[in-house]
C-alpha cells in the first residue's frame, strides 16, 4: 500500500544526513546499491503478533551512495506485511494503529529533513 500524501516524495537530502536522520527515527537502510537505497522501518502489532514494514526508497541524484556527500531524492512511501521467510504483501489490509504510527514516523522524518 502506497501511503499517499506523506510529503517524502522529492525531498532531496545528502546520504549522511538521511542516514543519521533515519536511523534516529527506527529506519535501517537495508538494500542499497550505487545509485538506490531502501529504508526500513518495523512495526509489530502484538494483538495479532504480526510485523508489517514501512518503506521508502531514494535514488542517488548527485554522486554514488559510497559518499556520504551523495544527494538523494526520496520516492513514495510504502507499507505492507512481513511474510514467512521474506517478503511483503502489500494488498493486505493495515491496522489503523499501526497506519497511524507509520504516518507520524514519515511526518517526523519530513519535518527533520527539511529543518
């Protein structure tokens, strides 16, 4: 599920910053490459002991993601539920607890990046 309107898209910010700023927030920037990289954050409902992840990706704009100096521009936010072994079904629906989360955590990124 995309989450629309969380005002991440096309936010530009250095890789160390978005690093620091990220990690301080939960996130972990799992897959990368030279030119993308994939922010993860995990969220567990214990009611129905499941995990979902909420994601964005950002592509290199200036440089490579081995300088701390790269510039990024991050893309559309996105969540979906944890399946057995690995994977992601976004078609699942969300709890509204943990929509909600997820929601303050991308406003609070936003609101870090762009200070």
């Amino acid at each position: 599920m995309i989450i629309e309107n969380a005002g991440l898209k096309g936010l530009k910010s250095d890789l160390a910053h978005l690093d620091s700023t990220s990690t301080k927030l939960g996130f972990v920037r799992w897959q990368w490459e030279y030119y993308r990289a994939t922010y993860d954050l995990k969220l567990e409902n214990q009611a129905t002991n499941s995990e979902y992840f909420l994601r964005f990706n950002a592509r290199a704009v200036e440089g490579k993601l081995e300088s701390p100096y790269a510039i990024l521009a991050l893309e559309d936010a996105y969540i979906g539920r944890g399946t057995f072994p690995h994977g992601l079904d976004y078609e699942s629906p969300i709890p509204d607890q943990i929509l909600k989360v997820a929601t303050q955590k991308l406003a609070d990124l936003k609101k870090q990046l762009s200070e």
